[in-house]
C-alpha cells in the first residue's frame, strides 16, 4: 500500500543547508514552521540544474522588459 502526503507550506522565508554535516539535510522555513528533508547527491545536482534555469529565465525576462522600458523613454525623448 502507498501512502503520500501534501503539506502545504505557503512561502519560505529562508532556507538552510549545512556545509559541515553530510547528510545533505534541507530545511526550508516559513516563520516558526520548519520542513526539514534529505535528498542525494543525484537530486541535489537535478535541483540545482532546475533552479539555475529558472533563474536564467528570470532574469532574460527582467532584462527584456528593462529594454522595452529603455526603448520607450528613448521615443518619448
């Protein structure tokens, strides 16, 4: 029998991964609320790759909207 769970946090204030204990345990907080999990090194490297391209995104987004924005205080002028 397979039991699973969703718990739903709202958002993280801070995270917390230890850089002198190897147990690669995660803690994401929100408040006083803590989850705290593991992953290996395999998932760890998939949610770095993930998150970096996120990021990416993130920013060629906000670089894009910058260059509308220059563009069109540069037509006004």
């Amino acid at each position: 029998m397979k039991i699973s769970q969703k718990v739903e946090f709202g958002q993280i204030d801070h995270t917390y991964l230890s850089s002198w204990k190897s147990d690669n345990e995660v803690e994401l907080h929100n408040g006083d609320d803590v989850v705290l999990f593991t992953m290996t090194e395999e998932v760890m490297a998939q949610l770095h790759k993930k998150l970096g391209d996120k990021l990416t995104q993130i920013a060629s987004e906000r670089l894009e909207e910058a260059k509308q924005l220059a563009d069109g205080e540069s037509e006004s002028e």
